[in-house]
C-alpha cells in the first residue's frame, strides 16, 4: 500500500464513522479511531515481542489471550483474508453479532487489566468511561477493515499512521472550541523542547499533557541519543510521565505516545492541583508544558499552595516550582498568558520566589494568534532552571512576519519563524555556559537584570528597549487580555460574595 493510499484510508474511516449516530462529531470519531488503533497496533506488536523473545530462547506471554487478540475477533467479523487475492472470506459472525462482542465481552475483559505497566496501560483506556463505539455495526466493519490493513510492523505504517493521527489532532484543535485546552501548535513544542534539551537518563514530566505533544516531542529528541536495550527500556518506563484531568484528552495522549514509540509511559487521570504541593514525593528533571489559563479552581483546591489563587495559571507555576528536582540543571519551559508576566498581587508574590529560587535565563514573547483559532490570548514562554537565584535574564520578542498582523488558522505559526529566536538563544547559552561573548541586543532581543525587574514590582511582561517610542503603545492583544483578566477577577469577586450571602441566609434560616 503507497502512503498516500494509506493516508487517504484513514481519512475515509473518518468520514465513515461521521456519518455514524454515534460519532457525528469530530471529537466523537477520533476516539473511536484511537481505541481501534490501539488494539490494531498492540496485537501487531506483541506478535514482534514473541518473535523476538523466541530469537533470544525467552518466553514471552502475550497480554491478549486469543479470543480478545485483534487478529481473532477481527477475523471472526471480516472473514479470513486470502494472502493471495486479499479477498475476505465468508465471516464467521453475522454483522450483528459484533456490536454485543465489543460491547459485553471484549471491553468489560479489557477494563481490569492489571499485573503489568502493559496491562494497566490497556485498562486505563477502557475503564473510567463510555467508550465511543459505531451505532452501526456496517460502519464499524468497514472502519475495522480499513484498520486492519495498515501494516503495524512496518516502520513506514507506523510513521505514516502517527503523521496522519497529528493532523487529526490538530483538525480537531481546530474545529472544536474546547479542543484548545489540550492542543499546542507543534512549532512552539519543538521550540521549547529545543530549548530544555532533555537528554536520555532525564526524567520527562507535563502536568497538563493533553494530547502529549511535549512528551512525544521530547521522546523524538532524545531517542536520537538511544544505542541499547537498557536505553530502549529507560526511554519506554522510566522517563515520561504526564497527568491529564480529563478522560478523552488522556486517551488522545496516550495514543500519541503509543504510534510514536512509547509503549508504556506513566500517563494518569486525574486533577494536577489536588495534590498538596507541601507534601511532594515525586520529582523529575524536567518539566515541559502548555498549562490551562483563565480558569478558576474552588477554595478547597487553593488549600494545596501556600501563595493561594483561585487562577489556574498561578497555580501550575507553584506546582512546577515544587516538582522540578531540587538538583543542579533540572529545568522547564512552560506557556503562560501575558497577564501572567505582569499581573502584581499574588502573582507578584510567586514571581518573586520564582527569581529567587531559580534562574529565569529566558523570556519569549509570543505575537498574537499564535494559538489561534481557538484562542487569541497573547502568550509568552517561560524557561527557568535550578540552581537561583536569577541574575539576568534574556527577553526575545518574537516577531510577526512581514505582511501579516498577527497568525491565524490561514497563517499559522511554523518552525521557520523561531529561526532567529533559536539563533539568539544558543549565543546567551553559550555565553551563560562560558563558551562565548555577552550577547548584544538585537532588534527582538534584550537582557534584564533582576535589580530591574524586582524593582519593577516583578512586571515581568516585554517592554522592548529598542523599538522606536512611536511603536511602544501595547498591541491590542494585550489591552484584550487586561480586560479578559480583569472581568474574571471581577467575576471572582462576585462569586466570593455570592457565597458569603448565601451562608448567611442559610444561617439566618437555621435561626429562625
């Protein structure tokens, strides 16, 4: 099968599962495509396991027993291929014999999987939710036929099936309103990965992983540095780790990690805020992530930070401040909204600790739209690293290309346009590692020392020295996102006080 044949039947098992009841929507049909290319692509993967523990005189004990193996049930609903014609033969089940196998008897096996990280990858799939399945058990023969014929054992598949999954994501980022929470453009992941530069024996964490864009991303960067079994097995256990707080965007990502490589990585589902960060046990070396903004969290969740916010933004720069292992060189890059960079209050009062603590070397500032179209806050990159405190600190502005006024869903965002921010920051590295002259200011580029920015009151937003004075009124993207910060502390307040109103009626009732 060429790649463009295989891409296209993969598109065509979309548009089938869109005509579908129950998987009219996008956000419906890409999970019903991740559980099925997930069964497709372990069972094809435990045949090579098998194949290679027999080559090495070892056992190898698949985790499906036939009946639930891919290749069985599959069989039993297409009918066997010839190799020769690849013609299917009669199947052994009538069409509708296949909805109640997937339904009471594959999925509730696959839901308790436990007894390896394998298995309870398999489980965390399955259980917790209702899985999208066809309505129409027609739809869902051709969907598994189509799947079936992708070959997982061939590396040129797998690529071809991991690029055609990304753009799904990315469609799916840009065709859903809440698909913005877990989608980030692949330029600024690479640009931050090529920044943090993990390195194979590092520990990899996102606390907010969505789709695991920053993990694969990550995975891609340090695999190069792979040269045996024992880094393979540090690359698949003992490196990534993510936390995801809602059950589809999990799923996405661990797909993600699965068709690029990372057969078990620690992905959890759960509320990254809930856990107190006083009592953290677990660290990693590094920390890349893309954090939900503008939402609020309940009093009870404030409880885990000593600086206490109700803002979501505030609240994952603590916790990434307590996750990074308290070691020379573990380091983040993480996404923040521009409010972040000059809001005072208690966002002033963590910035402080921030520049005390660690060494804040570089601040991106992203142009308008680079999120687009789910989101048009402005947006900056942050990259810090132990030990502190900051002395100086380099700011780039990224610009926007000439001939347009900001990035949009018809312009977006690309690797091309970090081409001088990657320029700029290996001449500051190579100057903070000894290795090379101060750097010199550029049209985009300047450096802070943190006398300044603490006497600033810790305003940490871009305030480019070398534009002329008629192009330093803020951009309107910025004058929207005070206001948007502004109405939600507004907001707050109201909520705050709709409470205490309430808790006096009720008091009030049980008096009278």
């Amino acid at each position: 099968m060429s790649r463009e044949q295989l891409a296209n039947d993969i598109w065509r098992a979309c548009d089938i599962m869109r005509r579908d009841n129950n998987c009219g929507g996008i956000m419906e049909y890409v999970e019903h495509l991740t559980w099925v290319l997930f069964l497709k692509f372990l069972d094809e993967q435990e045949t090579i396991f098998e194949a290679e523990a027999g080559i090495a005189g070892r056992t190898y004990t698949r985790v499906f027993s036939d009946q639930y193996r891919w290749s069985h049930w599959v069989t039993q609903a297409l009918g066997e291929k010839d190799p020769t014609t690849g013609r299917r033969k009669s199947p052994q089940w009538i069409a509708d014999g296949l909805l109640p196998f997937v339904h009471g008897t594959l999925f509730p096996h696959l839901r308790p999987l436990s007894g390896s990280p394998e298995r309870e990858v398999i489980a965390g799939v399955f259980s917790e939710r209702n899985v999208v399945v066809c309505a129409s058990p027609y739809n869902l023969k051709d969907v598994l036929e189509i799947v079936d014929n992708i070959d997982f054992k061939n590396p040129d598949d797998i690529h071809i099936v991991s690029h055609v999954y990304e753009g799904l994501l990315q469609r799916l980022g840009n065709e859903n309103k809440m698909a913005g929470e877990f989608y980030t453009p692949r330029s600024v992941i690479r640009f931050i990965v090529h920044v943090v530069n993990p390195v194979l024996g590092e520990t990899v964490y996102d606390p907010a992983c969505g789709s695991a864009g920053f993990l694969t991303e990550a995975y891609e960067h340090m695999r190069k540095a792979e040269k045996s079994r024992k880094d393979y097995e540090t690359l698949q256990r003992k490196t990534f780790f993510g936390q995801e707080k809602k059950s589809v965007p999990a799923l996405l990502g661990l797909m993600n990690l699965v068709l690029h490589g990372v057969m078990t990585p620690d992905l959890r589902r759960r509320n990254t805020l809930e856990e107190n960060i006083r009592n953290i046990s677990e660290r990693f070396d590094i920390v890349v992530t893309n954090p939900p903004f503008g939402g609020t969290e309940n009093t009870q969740i404030q409880q885990n930070f000593p600086v206490k916010s109700n803002a979501t933004e505030l609240l994952f720069i603590e916790h990434i401040m307590k996750k990074l292992k308290p070691r020379d060189g573990a380091r983040c890059g993480v996404v923040v909204p521009e409010w972040t960079l000059f809001r005072g209050g208690v966002f002033a009062t963590v910035k402080a600790d921030l520049l005390r603590d660690f060494n804040l070397h570089m601040i991106v500032s992203l142009p308008p739209g680079t999120f687009a179209p789910y989101s048009d806050v402005k947006t900056g990159l942050l990259f810090c690293e132990r030990p502190g405190p900051t002395k100086e600190t380099l700011y780039y502005e990224l610009p926007v290309p000439e001939g347009l006024k900001k990035f949009s869903k018809g312009s977006p965002i690309a690797d091309e346009h970090f081409a001088e921010a990657r320029e700029v920051w290996q001449r500051w590295d190579a100057y903070r590692r000894g290795k090379g002259p101060r750097p010199e200011p550029t049209a985009n580029s300047w450096i802070e020392t943190s006398g300044i920015l603490a006497a600033r009151g810790y305003d940490l937003s871009t305030k480019n020295p070398n534009r002329p004075e008629s192009e330093k009124l803020p951009h309107p993207a910025e004058l929207t996102a005070t206001l948007l910060e502004r109405n939600r502390e507004l907001h707050a307040i109201l909520e705050n006080l709709h409470v205490m109103l309430s808790n006096g009626n009720e008091e009030a009732s049980e008096v009278s």
